[in-house]
C-alpha cells in the first residue's frame, strides 16, 4: 500500500534521484516535465562534485555521462596576472554531460516505480482549506496529490502560482539571477592549444558578471559563456565576446552547439522551502554555489534528504508544514549554510570599485586558496601564514584591507547564523524572525 501519492514538478537531476528514493521508500510518485524528452536540461555540460554519487549510492555515472575537468585560471579586469588553481586530478569535479546524465539517472527513478510524463506542463497548484493539495496541469486536468514537490527552476510558474498566505518568495529579483549565453565555436584549424585550458574572467570589462573560454575535452571547440546580472543585452553581449575573441584564438566564427540565453540563480538559498503539502527543491530553492551557479550536487542531495524526512516522519503527519520543516533545517544546517557566506563574497567581489579586484589579485592578497573554496562552495579558511602574508601585501591600501578582513567576518556571520540560530523545530513567529534576520544580512 502507497504511504502517499507524491507530484514532482521537473524531470531534472534533483526530481529523478528525489523520485527514485521516494518510490523505494514506499511511496507512488509521478514526474511532471514540461518538455519533451530529447529537449530536457541543455545540450552541454556542468560541474559536478564527483562524491555525490557515492554518497547516494548510484556508483559513478558511466563513462558517456562525464570526464574529469580542468583547473580553473581565473584572471582579473585588467588582465595583468592569472591565478591558477592546482587542484589534484582525483579531486576535481566531474564535467556531466547534462542529458547523458539525466537519462542515466531516470534509469533508476523508473526501476524503482516512477512515472514520468514528458511534454506535460504544469500550470498552478490547488488549494484546499490552507493546504496545496494537488496541481493543475496546463491542458487543464487536475491531479490530486499528497505531497507536490516544485523542481521547475527558478522561474518556476508553479512557485508564482503560491498564496502569499503560504510564506514562500514567489519571485527571484533579476539582481539575484546570472543571465548567462553559453556558446560552442569551431576552433580555427592550425590554431596553437592553450595551456590554461579553463580561463575564468572576473568583473569582464569591470561589468557585473563573469565570462569564461574553456578548451573543449575533445579539444576540437571553445566552450564560451558570458553571463552578467539581472540582464545581458544583445550589445554587451558582443562587446564582451569580442574582447574574449582577442584574449582566446580559439574561439571561431561558427556556432556548433547553445548559444540561448539563460537564468540561473546566484544567491543564498531562499528563507522558506516549505508549506502544508508542498516544498521547493534546486534552482527553485535557488540551491546553487553563488560564485558559478553550479547546483547539480546540492540538488542532489536536497532530494535524498527530503525523501529520508518523509520516510520517517516525526509528528505523525508526514506532509505538514511541521515535517517537511526538518528537510529544509538539514538542507540549510548542512548544505545552505555555506552558500549563505559565500553569496557575500560574490557580491563583495561584483560590488567592488573599479582597480580593488586587480589590487587584489595583482598583490596576491586574494590567491589560490581563496579562489578554490569560493568556486567550490566552501567558506574561506587561511592559515596563520597565508592571513599575514596577505596583510603584508596589501598594506598599501588599508582601507581595501580592513574591508575585505570585515567580508571574512561577515561570511563567518552568515554561516554560523544559519549553521546555529536557525530554529530545530517549526514554530512560526521563531521562524519568521529567523527569515527576516537571514535575509537582512544581504540588504
């Protein structure tokens, strides 16, 4: 006998591993996608922590789905010094082809019970006496559900469809999300292969976002995204892929693959994952590491630890506000925590006057060390040594240095708020102060 008819909202990495525990679990869960099949996810790849997999017990993904990437460079506005990373080989992330991925992972949701549907958008939830208890699809068929758990991005419509009542932010500023167009080019034949294959500008052309030229695995095309927030109009867009053009002769004329553009959220996760019958998970939740938007892994093991908090159940009503609180306070506890600090630190970085990130990187108060847990979504740790040295080479400018030792703090801050202040129980008026406290920290 069923323990509940779960919808899930998105046939992404987190609904399909969410889908394949719940089912084991016990539970009837149907996918809702609002594409076809072969149009799911992009057609390109993204960063993912090679030990999830592990952790949820799939193994590693078969050889089709990924390859190991590269070191990141990562260069200033002005160009005048680089900072690579030199990260061990068995501890760099995996690059995932995304639609490889996705249909290795249904694999599993479907053996353990799930059912998917493809081309099937959803258009709202239903509400019920304060509670959402089901959802309207967009040809107009309601399906009633126990649970509905919303993985439909962070433009989700169903989120938007949400009672103001419920407490979940029903929108993302466009200041929170990272417009991006990711691009393949041809590289022009005869052309010398660099040595720094995976080349990250910082604050490009001293404007609000990040491009990047990475050499393709096969090394026969250049892997280009621009991205800036809260928009990237068509002229800045080529503007700043011409200077990408100088600084990377491998980038060609001809387009081979993407080139759409696209949102994804760069933020701290949203204060509020859950009501009576309903939660928020991924891009939806806004789950992604602020400094790249890389979410695949957090997504991931979002969706395990729901699928456990539904399992065993606490209070006796599996799907109340009161349970499905347990989910996010883990998420956040474990996962979020580190995302709320490191969202500081982006927009520190992107806020930053013109030259202080060049100052920085120049001088090297701001080096290897730091680069790599910003990107890997961890807080900043420097050794006794390292905090001296860069105060020693950043004397010069004081005032740039005592802010920067105040972001510290303030990562710090955030983390341990989150980590320890945030209430182990649902109770609403704790919980409502917590969420206006966590949120006034980025204001």
């Amino acid at each position: 006998m069923s323990k509940g008819k779960i919808a899930v909202i998105g046939a992404n990495q987190g609904g399909l591993v969410f889908a394949k525990f719940a089912c084991d679990y016990g539970f009837d869960v149907t996918i809702y996608e609002a594409c076809a099949k072969d149009k799911v996810s992009y057609n390109w790849t993204d960063d993912c922590e090679f030990k999830v997999f592990e952790e949820l017990g799939f193994g590693m993904p078969p050889q089709n789905v990924w390859y190991r990437k590269k070191n990141w460079t990562f260069v200033p506005p002005r160009k005048e010094v680089e900072v690579p990373l030199h990260i061990p080989e068995d501890e760099l992330d995996l690059s995932c082809f995304r639609r490889p991925l996705n249909d290795w992972l249904e694999g599993f949701a479907l053996k353990a019970g799930a059912k998917i549907h493809y081309s099937t958008p959803v258009k709202k939830v239903v509400v019920d006496d304060g509670k959402v208890v089901g959802i309207k699809l967009n040809n107009g068929k309601t399906v009633k559900a126990d649970l509905v758990v919303d993985i439909g991005g962070v433009d989700s419509q169903v989120r938007r469809s949400l009672p103001e009542k419920f407490g979940i932010q029903r929108e993302v500023a466009d200041s929170d999300k990272f417009y991006v167009r990711r691009t393949y080019f041809n590289i022009p034949e005869g052309t010398e292969l660099p040595t720094a294959t995976n080349k990250v500008y910082l604050k490009h052309l001293n404007e609000l976002g990040i491009s990047w030229c990475i050499l393709g695995e096969n090394k026969d095309e250049a892997d280009v995204l621009i991205g800036r927030l809260g928009k990237l109009p068509d002229k800045v867009h080529a503007n700043a892929l011409e200077d990408m053009k100088k600084d990377n002769p491998i980038i060609g004329d001809k387009v081979v693959n993407g080139g759409q553009l696209l949102a994804i959220p760069v933020r701290h996760p949203l204060p509020c994952f859950i009501t009576d019958g309903y939660v928020i998970l991924g891009d939806s939740a806004c789950m992604t590491i602020p400094m790249l938007g890389s979410g695949m892994a957090s997504s991931m093991r979002a969706a395990k630890i729901l699928a456990d908090v539904i399992r065993r159940p606490k209070d006796g009503k599996r799907f109340s506000k009161e349970n499905l609180y347990r989910y996010q306070y883990k998420f956040m506890t474990q996962i979020g925590c580190r995302h709320a600090g490191i969202d500081l630190m982006k927009n520190w970085l992107l806020a930053s006057p013109k030259g202080a990130v060049d100052f920085l990187f120049n001088k090297g108060v701001v080096g290897e060390t730091v680069m790599r847990q910003g990107a890997e979504g961890r807080m900043v740790m420097m050794s006794p040594k390292e905090l001296v040295l860069a105060g020693v080479r950043g004397a010069t400018k004081p005032i740039l240095l005592i802010k920067l030792v105040l972001l510290i703090v303030n990562m710090y801050r955030a983390y341990f708020f989150v980590k320890l202040r945030m209430p182990k129980k649902y109770k609403k008026r704790a919980f409502k102060n917590w969420q206006e406290k966590y949120e006034a920290m980025y204001k």
